[in-house]
C-alpha cells in the first residue's frame, strides 16, 4: 500500500479534473460577469486548449515509485523532473510533488506486456574492442575500447600532464569518449554489445587479474595496460597480447559504492550523470565522468551535448546513490537457527541466494530466503534506517505460511529494544506480502528469521526485494590494484 505524502507535500487537484470543474460553471461565470459572444467562446477555447494541454501530459507519465529521503516509499505516474521537484500523479489522481533533493531512488517497472528490455538505436562500432566495460564502483558501460597510441583527440594546447599511471581509454555508446584510471577498472568484456555479462558481485577483490582467452585457455598475473594490445606480467614475464585473442579481463581492483548521479537503462548499462532531466515521456541527460574526479586523479570529459532517452528506456535513476546501500550488497551470514535448539541450521535448508540475473533497479536485487533458518548482515557506517518488502513467493502461496522477523542487533549482536527496531509478520497466501521500516540507530547488524507455520518449512520461501540501507554519503577513497 503506498504511503500518502505529508501535506506539505499536496500542491492542487488534477489539471484535468480542475479543467472539467471550471468548464461546467464557465458559461455561468461568463453570463454574471455581462461577457458573451465572442469572448466568452474565447474563454471557453482557451480552457478547453489548457484541458487538452492536461491530457497530453498525464499520457506521457510514466508508472514510477520511488524512495524519497526518509525511505518512504512513493507510487504513481511520473510527469517531470525539473531542477527543483518531482511531480506525479498518485493513485487517486492527484497531481503531488517533493523536492529533487529528497529524491533517492525512481524506479520504472517495465509497462504490462512491455519487453524487458527496450531496444537502442543502433550504434555503428567496429567488432574489434567492442563490449562492456565495467568500474569497481559497478557502472557499467557499452562501448569501445581505444588503442592508447592512437589516440582519438590529439593532445590539446597547454593540456596538463596525464598522470604516471596508466589509463583506459573508452568510447561510451552515450556520451563522450572517457580515460579512466586502470585500477578503476573491475572487468573488460569483448562480445560485442548483444548479451551483457552478469553483474560482479563481492566485495573485496580478487588476489590476481585473470585474462580469459578466446579458446577458452586462461592466465592469472598482473595487467599493466588495456588496449589493443594487452600487457601483463606473469612468474615475471611481461606478455603482449592482440585484443582479437581476447574473450574477457578481469582485474582486482577493490570494489567501492556508487556516488552521485546514477542512471540504469533497461539495456544493462549503468552510468553516472552530471546533470538529468524528465519531461513529456523522455529522459534528458548529460553524461559525466565515471567516478568522482577527486577518485579518478584524471581530467573529466569534456562536457558534451546532452542525450535524449525515452523514458521506457530507463530502468531506474539515483539522484543521491551514495546516500543508501543496497541490502544484497552487504555480506551474509547464517546465523544459529534456535529451530535447532540454536545450533547450525540443517544442512537440507537451502542457503539464501540472490535472485536477480538481469540488471536491478538501483542495485536493489533480490534475495530468496528458503525454509527455517536466521540470517544476518553486517551494517555500513553510518546506517540510520532500512526499508524492505518481504514477500512470500509466488510459487510458494499454496502451503507457504511463516513468520518472518526483522530485527536491529548492537555490536554483541543483541537485538535493540528502542521503538520501530524490530518488525514481525505472517506471510501467507491471504497476506503474502509487507514492507517493513527498521530504525538502525546504535546498530551493527540487522537479523532476518523465518519461523514455520502449520504446514512445516518446504514451502516457505521468502522473496526480500527493494531493501536498501539509508546512511550518510561516506567520502570517496581511492582503490588500489598490487602487483
């Protein structure tokens, strides 16, 4: 059920409605007033024109919900998003707004009967170097892979110097091409743009950069250059090899969250912005360096034209990503099942697993949680509140019947008794689903429980989505690759 806005929040009735109310009182007005003829069949045009004006922008807002600053949660049509606000349209039909700066998170469910991913326009690239680059902060971009001697843009006058460290370059599907520090860089695919890879998870970084081949032989060292020739060092040899050999890189680069402006198209990409708009059914952005300058040490793009999107195309869009960190991201531990007398849970319970293959909204994948059993996740800094829906799966609804707990725990791991720290609720067919919010203060941990009901734990299986941890944006630090 969406939450209502305070309201402070209600700006005036639907445009429509209020267009059809003055309409039918208009020839009335106009008759007192002494006005008729030609200028009350004016007024009247001109209000049909603002009416007609309405129509068309309710027709062009999309169905969006969206985590406003608190984690309450907003549902409706989305009609702008303009430098200060973002205006909807609820469920009731009215016409509600909130500011831009409270905006965490809008996400765009894909329309009923619409695919799940929305064709781009085709992008003229050559084969060789063709793929998907993707950062340790997890952006995810398609593109091109440039030879670093040969340059696309030769060296401008009174350039500054380029940083001792080597650099990818990369020609982006939107935007302009990028030179992005090496040991920024998570994972290089070279399978052209049709098939994304899966997503990277962990968080902390493998010991060596693997090289997969394109005959399926693999070596481990050290990468010290991408390009059309890729250089690395392995037992102390340096190698060169042609990127047509090359199927996939992936590089130990430490893993760091997302910042900023952050926009996820339905086609996999994953980018930051320096600036976006929304209006009459399309996106309006302006693409900007991968990561914060101050965590690049490189000079950020020049900045470019801005790009048009249709807002199908988006899958979700972050305003503030550092602000919040997504629950699936945090690592998981199974916890003592007290079923079991609070010894270990049965080895027949599934471990908990992540659900999402295709890119989720905001980072927000979804984890499955099967059978009797405790689980918990150890908490960012700075973690102030979460919210989650838990929900029992669809194909559990015929004898799935639980109850599923949350709780904060301090650092003894001991729950937190202050109020809103612990939910509790049955899930069951008659109420398979509800969103719980947990006030995180003091705590280190958050303790999820599933607890059988009469029909014992095979079908009780529980589907957390949109769970995400509000904190305070912690500042950037630079990652690091060892030879």
């Amino acid at each position: 059920m969406p939450i209502r806005p305070a309201p402070s929040s209600l700006t005036k009735p639907s445009l429509a409605r209020a267009a059809r109310l003055v309409a039918r009182t208009l020839v009335g007005v106009l008759m007192l007033a002494g006005i008729s003829g030609a200028s009350a069949q004016q007024s009247i045009l001109g209000l049909r024109e603002a009416q007609g004006d309405a129509r068309d922008q309710a027709s062009t807002a999309r169905a969006f919900w969206a985590f406003d600053g608190s984690l309450t949660r907003r549902e409706g049509r989305l009609l702008q998003l303009d430098g200060d606000r973002v205006v909807y349209i609820d469920h009731e039909g009215e016409t509600r707004s909130f500011p831009r700066s409270a905006a965490l998170l809008l996400v765009f469910p894909g329309e009923p009967g619409a695919s799940a991913r929305v064709a781009q326009p085709p992008v003229l690239f050559p084969d060789s170097g063709a793929g998907w680059l993707e950062l340790a902060t997890g952006e995810r971009l398609p593109g091109t892979l440039t030879d670093s001697t040969n340059p696309t843009d030769p060296p401008k006058p009174n350039e500054p110097p380029k940083p001792n460290e080597p650099l990818v370059r990369w020609t982006p599907r939107l935007g302009e091409p990028l030179e992005i520090a090496l040991d920024q860089v998570s994972r290089l695919t070279l399978t052209g743009f049709g098939s994304p890879p899966p997503p990277v998870r962990g968080g902390s970084a493998a010991a060596a950069d693997i090289i997969y081949f394109a005959n399926g032989d693999r070596a481990e060292g050290y990468v010290e250059r991408l390009s059309h020739t890729i250089r690395y060092e392995s037992d102390g040899v340096a190698r060169d090899v042609p990127i047509e050999r090359v199927r996939q890189v992936e590089l130990a680069s430490a893993r760091r969250p997302l910042a900023g402006t952050i926009l996820w198209l339905r086609d996999a990409t994953v980018m930051r912005l320096r600036d976006v708009r929304i209006e009459e059914g399309q996106i309006v952005l302006y693409p900007g360096a991968p990561t914060p300058a101050s965590a690049l040490d490189v000079p950020s793009p020049t900045p470019g034209s801005a790009v048009v999107l249709p807002l199908a195309s988006v899958l979700s869009l972050s305003l503030s990503a550092g602000a919040f960190t997504p629950l699936a991201s945090l690592a998981l531990e199974r916890a003592p099942s007290e079923a079991a007398g609070g010894g270990a849970t049965s080895v027949w319970t599934p471990a908990p697993r992540i659900l999402d293959e295709e890119p989720a909204p905001g980072g927000l994948e979804s984890i499955l949680i099967s059978g009797e059993q405790s689980v918990v996740w150890r908490l960012p800094e700075r973690a102030s509140l979460a919210a989650m829906t838990l929900q029992l799966a669809f194909d559990s609804r015929s004898w799935g019947d639980c109850v599923v707990s949350v709780e904060a725990l301090d650092a003894s791991s001991k729950p937190i008794a202050s109020p809103g720290a612990r939910a509790r609720h049955r899930l069951s067919a008659e109420t398979p689903e509800h969103d719980v919010r947990l006030v995180l203060r003091g705590a280190a941990s958050i303790r999820l429980r599933i607890e059988s009901g009469p029909s014992g734990p095979a079908q009780d299986n529980i589907v957390v989505r949109d769970a995400a941890i509000l904190r305070a944006t912690a500042p950037a630090t630079r990652g690091s690759r060892t030879p």
